[in-house]
C-alpha cells in the first residue's frame, strides 16, 4: 500500500479555541445548521465522541455522496488536536483508495487569531496514486466550509467563548 501525504495551512481572525470547539467539538450540531443543503446531519455510531468513536456523516440526497463514516483517532482538547480516518464512503468508495486519515492542528498566532494546519495521507491501493489536482479540489471544499464557520462566529461574537 502507498501512502500519498499533503499539508494545508490556513489562517483565520478567530481564536484557536474558540474555532477548535466550533469546527470540531460541536460540528454535529454547527454543520447542519449553517450547511443545511448540503449536511443532514452528523451522528455518532460508536462511542461518545472521542478516540475509537465512529462517525456518521449524512448528507442530503441531491448529492453524488449519501454518507461517509470516519473513525475518531484522537481529540486532545488541550493541544487542539483532532484526528480521524475516514472508512466508508465519500473518496474511500473509489476502488483505488483504501483509507484516507487526517490529522487537524490549531495554534494561536499573534493577532488573536489562528493558524490551522491538516495533514492528509491517502492509503492507496497498490498501482494507483493520487495526483494534487485531486487533493487541491478535496481542500477547495473544506477552505469553503472553514471559512462559512468563520464568518458564522464573526456574526456570533458569543458563540462558542
């Protein structure tokens, strides 16, 4: 099995903790919520949320994709650190993907705001790789979805403090 590796950084004007409970701790409650035609919903399968934990993404039925499942590899609410690998669905349908892991860090800067940083390793199958272009449309879509729960908490100075 090959493993392909990416890094993406970004920046944004709210807190690290702040965002890091938005995006994360609270994302089966915030995504639906301000991406209603797009995400149904988010249910955990197994577990209560932290490592070992099975997630289920559903998504509304005009899309190409219904659901994907990822399973929680780590939550360290201090470090601000999340992990996952998704294990159903989505990309990992694709007959040349056997799982795609992930691993989201966010770090306070200077201004007051952070700096996000996801690491993204495709397990390909052996004689396939994946090419950036790829990679760059799957980033394409979480940078739209980062930046719609910034703008959210900009709109919501009290949310998530």
């Amino acid at each position: 099995m090959a493993v392909t590796t990416f890094s993406s950084d970004f920046t944004s004007p709210i807190p690290a903790a702040r965002l890091f409970k938005a995006l994360i701790l609270d994302a089966h409650n915030l995504f639906p919520k301000i991406t209603p035609l797009a995400i149904k919903s988010i249910d955990t399968l197994e577990g209560h949320g932290g490592p070992g934990s099975i997630k289920q993404i559903n998504f509304e039925q005009d899309g190409q994709v219904k659901y994907v499942k990822h399973k929680v590899d780590a939550l360290d609410e201090e470090k601000m650190v999340y992990a996952y690998t998704l294990v159903e669905g989505g990309e990992v349908s694709k007959e040349n993907i056997e799982s795609i892991s992930y691993e989201m860090k966010f770090e306070p800067n200077p201004n007051g705001g952070c700096i996000g940083n996801k690491i993204s390793k495709y397990h390909m199958k052996e004689g396939f790789e994946i090419k950036e272009e790829e990679f760059q449309e799957g980033r394409m879509k979480d940078f739209g979805v980062y930046k719609l729960i910034e703008a959210f908490l900009l709109e919501n100075p009290n949310a998530y403090v």
